[in-house]
C-alpha cells in the first residue's frame, strides 16, 4: 500500500459498507440488463456464438418472472420485449448459419 492510503482493513470495511446497500433485486436488475447485451454482442456477425445466445436467452426468461414483482410494468415490459427481439435475432442468425453451410 502506499503511505497514508487506505489498509486492507479499511477496504474490507467500505466492501462491507456497500454490500450492506445493496439490494439483490438491484443486482439481478443489473444482471438482466449484462446479459442481454451479451446476448445481442454473441448475435453479431463478428462475434456469433449461437449457443451463448441462446444461454443469454434462456437466462432472461428464467430471471423476469423472479423480479416482475420487484419492477415497474414498464421495466417489465421492456425486458420480455428484449427477450422476444433476442429470440427472433437469434433465429435469423440461426437461419443465416444452415443457409451459409455448402
């Protein structure tokens, strides 16, 4: 460390100080909105991976129902809308793959 910053100690107490703010509805909010941007990114020509796609998917469908109770109906809204653009892109690049192949 250097002088006169913060120890170890101390860090682990301001870990502590934000862990003790933080709401799990928060993260899993946080989480919804990662994964569908990694969904989105591992749909894109240049860096298609279809089977992280649809984990990406499946994640979603599986995490809106558990915080639909915690979100607003336009959040949740907004996600299933997401979820179903994830699914029909993930189709077209499914479609574009078997139409690609000799």
């Amino acid at each position: 460390m250097t002088e006169g910053g913060p120890t170890d100690e101390e860090l682990m107490q301001q870990f502590e100080e934000e862990l003790k703010k933080l709401k799990v509805s928060d993260l899993l909010l946080q989480t919804l909105y990662t994964v569908s941007s990694l969904g989105y990114r591992k749909l894109s020509a240049a860096d298609r991976d279809l089977d992280q796609a649809r984990l990406a998917i499946e994640s979603l469908r599986a995490l809106l129902p558990v915080l639909e109770s915690e979100l607003g109906e336009e959040a949740v809204r907004d996600f299933k809308q997401v979820t179903a653009n994830l699914q029909l892109a993930y189709a077209d690049a499914a479609n574009e793959g078997k139409n690609e192949k000799p």
